[in-house]
C-alpha cells in the first residue's frame, strides 16, 4: 500500500511511460532496451482559440512519435525518454506547433529501508493561443506563446514497505522561460522550489495516517513594477489518511491549511483551507469509478495576485471485451483570481464532459476514439467560450 500511494506523488508522465514499457516489444542496445511508439492523431476543433465570438474551427492532424530506453539492474530501474509532438491545423495555420519533451528517472533501492526515486526534464513547449496568459485574447497573437522549462524532482524514501512507520523527503525544482524577451514576457519567467516531507503511520492493515508538509518559494525573474513584485513564499500542511477497506474500494482523504505570503507588502496573505479527496470504486474487476477533488493556489496568468481553484472530477471507465473498453468523464473546475483591489473578482468556472471509446486492435496497435466538450463561464463575457474536439487516435509499438 505505502509503494501505491508513493508513486501518486510522481508525474503521470512517468506513469505512461511505466505502461508503455511494460506492453510494448523492445530493441536490446548493449545494456537498455528500446520501446519505441508512435502517435497519430486526426481530429476536428470547433474553437481552436477558445473564444467568445468569431471563433476559428479547423481540422487538425498529430504525429507523435516516442523513444524510451531503458535499463533495469537488479530492483532498481532507470529510464531516459524523448518524445516530440507537432500538430498542423488546416484551417489555422498560425497555431501550428511542435513541441519537445524529453525526461530521465531512476529507481533506486539502497537496502530495505532507504529507497530513492528522482526525475529530471526538459521542455521545449507551448501555449495554445487563447490559454493561460492569452486567456480571453487568443486571436490578437500572431502565434502561440512558445517557452522552455525544465525541472528536477526526488522523493527520498525511509522505512520498510512492511513496517508501520514510513517517511518521505520531498524536492522539486521547476523553471519557466518565454522565448519572447519583452518586458511583458520577462514577467512570466520564474523559479519554483519545493522541499518537506509525508510522515506516514500504518494505524491498520491497509490504512495509514499521513502528515504531510511542504514549503514553496516562487521568483520571479522580472517584475513589471518592481516596488510590487509576484515573488512569494506557500505553506501547506495536511492530515490525512490511505486506505483500501475492501479489494473493491480504495482512497485517500486529506484535509489542511495553506498559506501564501507575498514579499510585496502591498500584496495581501492568503490564508485559508485546502483538501485533496479520491476514492476508486471497482465493484468488479472490468469495470471502475474513480471521484477526485482537491483544492489549489495557482500563479496568477495577468489578473490578480493568484489563482484560487477547486476542482471535481469523475471518472468511469468499462471494459465490454478483453480489447474494448469504454470511459466517461466529467469536471468542473472553479478559479478566483484573488487581490487586485478596486476591481471586482474575477470569478470562472468550467465544465468538461468526455467520452471515449479504446479498441486493442493488436498487442502492437490501439485506436481511440474521443469527444470532450467544454464550456467555460465567466463574470468577464471575453472569459466564456463553448468548444467541442473530436478526434481518432492511432498508437503503435513494436
């Protein structure tokens, strides 16, 4: 139990790739093996801004190819991944992107009670015109917003698996820079280190008690007026508790406080109440619902000191045949842009609806089929938009 609830804390990047290697054939180079894949995507977007009016819709194509090596050594593991993604529209040329990821991890096991699992990544990426930054704007760039980020994660593991004591030292570096040097763009660049800790206690067999306390501190490389900068310094500290009651349901609660200290004296503190919540349900064993809310503090995109969200998340997914299975999700996300005196709260909320349809066509081919809607609703009319993407994917490994 303790492993499972570690590996909720890495990115689900690292969580694809885990599958991707242990479904696909691989090429043996010396000490690795390689998994390749690759990725097309064929699909419609009826928004391609996400806009309140005059919007852009295009079709649109994406080759996504993939290479994984890796080299398992005894219980350890390490993995070295790059993988590419460009898409062309059609019909809106000025959002054509290719972007680049590439990303390395190792598992190590120092004895059974000392384990160590670390990430490093690079990201050659994009904003989608009318996102983030451009919310509401998308149409007045020329192009999307195009930065490199990098980052460098570690969970520090101490205790056994099978003992009821466990901690978990946590570090996280991550850094943003905007191609464009303007002062606007400079604005945006910043480092974020995180560093704490998750105590854990097992008070059962399959529940434990977690502690958890993180520390952050957010720079900013540039500041647009520099007597009322962004730099802050973010607090959190949660109870909880993991558990598996029964081979049908498993979940984890926890509850806390967060609290975000501005350097600027003219930036209010914010205090208040956080959650993370999720429970699996898998009455039988091909089919499962999965619930998940939790709350967070997000650098602000232009409006506001920060960005108060919520979100609440639902999850069904249905296996028919041993190669078909089927998913529904829903959303809703709540953001508050919170601090700007004078000016009233911006205040958005949106709901995503998904479906989707996977088909095993072959142990070295899969083919999705999906459709997400989303409707965006805001106190500022720029803010709302209604989209609808439909798209067929084809995946194939070795």
């Amino acid at each position: 139990m303790r492993k499972t609830y570690l590996a909720l804390m890495l990115p689900t990047m690292l969580a694809a790739t885990n599958a991707v290697a242990q479904e696909a054939a691989s090429v043996e180079l010396g000490s690795f093996d390689l998994v390749p894949s690759l990725q097309y995507k064929f699909g419609h977007d009826d928004n391609v801004t996400r806009s309140s009016s005059n919007e852009i819709n295009s079709w649109f194509h994406t080759i996504s190819p993939e290479a994984i090596l890796l080299n398992n050594y005894g219980a350890n593991q390490v993995q070295i991944g790059y993988r590419l993604e460009s898409k062309d529209y059609f019909s809106s040329q000025i959002d054509n992107y290719t972007d680049h990821f590439l990303n390395a991890r190792i598992d190590h096991e120092f004895n059974s009670r000392n384990r160590l699992q670390a990430e490093a990544n690079w990201e050659d990426g994009h904003d989608d015109r009318g996102t983030r930054f451009s919310i509401g704007n998308g149409s007045t760039l020329d192009e999307p917003d195009q930065y490199k980020s990098s980052g460098l994660e570690a969970i520090y593991s101490y205790g056994a698996l099978t003992s009821q004591f466990g901690l978990d030292f946590i570090f996280d570096y991550q850094t943003l820079d905007y191609d464009i040097e303007s002062d606007v763009y400079r604005a945006r660049d910043r480092d974020t280190t995180t560093f704490g800790g998750t105590l854990r206690y097992e008070v059962a067999p399959l529940t434990e008690v977690t502690l958890d306390y993180t520390h952050k501190n957010v720079d900013y490389d540039f500041a647009l007026n520099p007597e009322n900068p962004l730099d802050s310094t973010e607090d959190l500290l949660l109870l909880g508790v993991n558990w598996e009651s029964t081979a049908q349901t498993s979940g984890y609660a926890k509850l806390g406080y967060r609290a975000k200290d501005f350097d600027a004296p003219g930036r209010d503190t914010f205090n208040g109440v956080d959650w993370q919540v999720g429970v699996v349900w898998q009455p039988v064993s091909y089919t499962k619902l999965d619930l998940t809310t939790f709350s967070n503090t997000n650098e602000t995109n232009g409006e506001g000191n920060f960005i108060k969200s919520r979100t609440y998340r639902a999850t069904w997914s249905h296996d028919w045949l041993e190669r078909l299975t089927t998913r529904l999700t829903t959303s809703f996300d709540q953001d508050r842009y919170e601090g700007e005196e004078g000016v009233t709260t911006r205040s958005d909320d949106t709901i995503r609806i998904g479906a989707g349809l996977s088909y095993q066509f072959r142990r070295w081919m899969q083919l999705n089929l999906d459709y997400v809607k989303d409707t965006r609703s805001s106190n500022r009319d720029i803010i709302d938009y209604d989209r609808d993407l439909v798209s067929f994917t084809v995946k194939v490994t070795l």
